[in-house]
C-alpha cells in the first residue's frame, strides 16, 4: 500500500533537506515520518484514549445478570418464608429489636443464551456464588430500618467477552412497615436506597419503593403479590435519570413435609432512551422470569441447609434486537442454600406485656395471685385468666405464621 504524506509532513522533510543535518540522521527521521502516516489514525490517538472521559455506552452492563438477580427484593424475602434458618441459643441473649437474615447460596447452573442475543445463541455452564445479609431494627411495633448488602460472583466454563471478569455488588439501606389485614393477610410497604457496581466504570443508584400483598391459606400454602419500581441514576440520591423499571411479582409457595415447591412470576418493564440520554444499555425492553423451584434439607439435624433444583425461563422483547437483552434464555440450577436467621420479638413481648396489663386491670379487687378463681379455666368467674391465654396463643400463632424455621410448623 503506498505511504501518505500530509502537508505538515512534507514541509518538515523539505526543511530537514535544506539543512546542514547529517545525511545518516536526516534518512531515520525521514523514515519515522513516513512510518507515522502509515498507522491508522484511531491507533495514533490510542495514547491518549484514558485521559478522556469515560463513555458511559461503552461501559456496559454484564449480560449474564437478569433483573431479577441484581434486585432480588421482589423474591427473595418469600423463597425464605419456608426456609428454616438456623437459631443458635446465644441470639435469645441479643436485643429482641434486632432482626437478621444471612444467606448463602451456591450453585451451578446450564445457560442455554448466556449472552442474552437474538439469533446465535451460545450455551455456556456456570458457577454462581450468592453471599446475602440484611440486619434490621425494630424503631416501632410494626416498623424496622435496616441494611442490606450482596455479593454475586459468576464463574462460566466459557468465558465469552470476558463475562468471568465482574463481580456485581450491591448495598442499601431501607425501611419497612408491616399492615396486618385480617388474621392471614399482611401488607407490607418498603423503601430502598441502594447502590450498585457491576464492572468496571459502572456505578448505578437505585430507588426502590415497594409493595407485597401475602396470604396464608394455610401453614404449608402461602401466595403472595408484589410490586416495585426501580428508579435508577448514576449518582447517589440522583434518581431517575437513567431508567424506570416498574416489577410485578406473583407467586406460590407449597410445602409437604420436609420438601417445598416455590413459584414465582415477575415480569419487568424497561424504560431507559427515550426519554433518559445516559442509560446503560440505551434499548429499553420487556422482561419475564419465571422461578420453579424445589428444595429439601439436607438432613433433618440441620434443615437450614438446603439442597434445590430450580428452572428458570426468560423471554425478553420489544428490544430491537438489542444484544445482551433480547433472545429467549432458559437455566437451570442445581445447589446449596445455608440459612441463618434470628426474628424480631418486639411486636410478639409488646403484646404479651399489653394483654398482662389487661388481665391485671380485669381481675377482681381483692383477689390473690393464687386464687383459684383466677387460674381456673373451668371457672366462669376467671373471665381475666381466660383472655390472657386466649391472648397469649393468639399472639403466638401471629408470630409464627411470619418466623420461618419455627419448630411448630416443621410438625406440619
């Protein structure tokens, strides 16, 4: 391929020609120019390329996190309603405010489209490691604050676009309040402020206001509808400025014995470009998960740990065919899951101290602790003993319906 030479190029030859330069030194300069208008013109500013400012379109998410997995918030708290965490002995001596919730969960996977594209879809088999803790705190009877924090690492056998290099972390603070609706209905409203790192130059802010609906027909059935609205930015409390992405969650949780089936739906709207200029990616799309998971302790001595299979298919359209959001993808899960899980037992102690002050005020003047007339449930006149039990056993099935892993529903 002839050599170009620009204007400027030829001007320094000439003068270099005209010079008293050493004839040796003038032939290497006159080469070295030459060889520069040789080189392609994006390898010549290569250099300076990092002193520019980061292109947010070139810094994409990885492609292998679906919405569900970055914010689980919609799922996770119900997958673990039949989930028995472990309770060690030294938590009844920790502040009956204080609630947590630890997870870890390991797994492998086979992902039919790991690069989520139209057409040519790769299959790959992974390794996930899932680390999740929440800490909260009982402010009021019903109301908590508390912070969570998670970790996902994927390790794929094969590694397209380099997709084993980001590791996704999450960390936010929120605050819930619980609604009780009847005896087997509970609404509960929450609100998250997180942030999120997913690879590298890649920072996201997340609002996360939400709603889920739970009923109990029973100890062992349980459904429950959720809804939540991501609002996300680039920098932290600045939302929305790069997408909204409203979730609606449905699902149904089962348990015979020892094993539990849980299923979910979630279906995910992805509003980014327009009307937001800085999302990553730009396409905005539509999303369905669906979860069918089955899991059963591992032995009975220790029924935190659990072993699962889970199935789980993802459609995604309206995407122009946008790579790393479009295409179908189906996986499917094989793994551990470790529980550990202290509840709060402020709202359970309040109303235990409210119906003994009841039974108190309600017990005949005069009458002694001792009287038989008060402990005797047979006694039409031990109209204060009668309430208080009746309390006591109400307030207890309230509690356990809600704590998971109690011993009185492993019987069932």
């Amino acid at each position: 391929m002839p050599l170009t030479v620009s204007r400027s190029q030829y001007i320094a030859k000439t003068r270099l020609a005209n010079s008293s330069i050493n004839p040796l030194v003038l032939t290497i300069l006159s080469a070295a120019l030459s060889l520069y208008a040789a080189v392609p013109a994006q390898a010549q500013v290569a250099a300076g390329a990092s002193l520019a400012p980061i292109n947010l379109a070139q810094a994409t998410a990885p492609p292998q996190f679906i919405p569900t997995d970055v914010t689980p918030f919609t799922v996770s708290p119900e997958r673990n309603s039949f989930s028995p965490g472990y309770k060690f002995r030294v938590f009844q001596s920790l502040p009956e405010r204080l609630w947590f919730n630890i997870t870890t969960e390991v797994s492998q996977r086979l992902d039919t489209n790991v690069l989520f594209t139209y057409s040519h879809p790769k299959a790959d088999y992974a390794f996930r490691a899932l680390p999740n803790i929440t800490v909260g705190y009982n402010i009021l009877k019903n109301t908590s604050i508390y912070a969570n924090y998670f970790v996902i690492k994927d390790v794929f056998s094969n590694n397209f676009s380099n997709i084993n290099f980001p590791t996704t972390q999450s960390l936010s603070w929120g605050i819930q309040h619980n609604k009780r609706l009847g005896e087997k209905t509970n609404l509960q409203f929450n609100f998250q402020a997180r942030e999120l790192w997913q690879t590298a130059h890649l920072h996201q802010f997340d609002f996360l206001p939400g709603l889920t609906l739970t009923h109990t027909f029973s100890p062992n059935n349980i459904v429950y509808g959720s809804t939540l609205l991501q609002m996300r930015g680039g920098d932290y409390f600045v939302a929305p400025t790069r997408e909204i992405d409203p979730f609606y969650t449905l699902g149904y949780l089962h348990r015979k014995g020892q094993w539990a089936l849980v299923i979910n739906d979630t279906l995910v709207t992805n509003f980014r470009h327009p009307p937001f200029n800085d999302s990553v990616p730009q396409q905005s799309n539509v999303s369905m998960i669906a979860d069918i998971e089955v899991n059963h302790p591992i032995s009975r001595c220790f029924p935190a740990l659990l072993a699962f299979i889970r199935a789980e298919p993802i459609w995604n359209w309206d995407s122009h065919k946008a790579a790393g959001i479009s295409g179908f993808d189906f996986r499917f899960y094989g793994g551990l899951r470790l529980t550990i899980s202290k509840p709060s037992y402020y709202g359970q102690m309040d109303d235990l101290r409210n119906q003994i002050k009841e039974s108190d005020k309600s017990q005949p003047t005069g009458a002694s602790p001792g009287d038989s007339t008060s402990v005797n449930p047979g006694n039409s006149n031990s109209t204060g003993s009668d309430n208080t039990n009746t309390g006591n056993n109400s307030s207890s099935d309230n509690s356990t319906s809600n704590m998971p892993g109690d011993p009185k529903l492993k019987g069932l």
